[in-house]
C-alpha cells in the first residue's frame, strides 16, 4: 500500500491494489514513513474503508 497521509506512528491514509483510499493501521506501521512510501503489510493489523457514499467505515481485515 502507497501512503498518502500520515496520521500518526500507528495509523496512515494509504491507497490498496484497488486504488481505493483507506486507513491502515498496526504498531508503528508508519514510523519513519513520508507519503509515497510503502507500507510493510505484515506491521498492519485493521484496514477501514469507506462503504457506499456515506462517511461511514467498515473493517475489511
């Protein structure tokens, strides 16, 4: 996943394989990162992504 926003060391705004945006998160997934950089998939424990139109997010994994 390409990040595009860091949110904090746990937590990032990052693009899937679908090109879709959602929040990764998981124990220092994002220390040392700055967007464009990619996330180790095996640190990220939750995925939300936004379900329809609405502002509302569901776990995916």
């Amino acid at each position: 996943m390409k990040i595009l926003h860091v949110l904090n060391n746990s937590a990032a705004v990052a693009l899937n394989k679908e090109k879709q945006e959602v929040i990764a998160v998981g124990q220092g997934i994002s220390f040392g990162k700055k967007e464009g950089d990619t996330l180790d998939e095996n640190k990220i424990d939750k995925v939300f992504e936004r379900v329809g139109h609405k502002k509302k997010l569901q776990v995916i994994y």
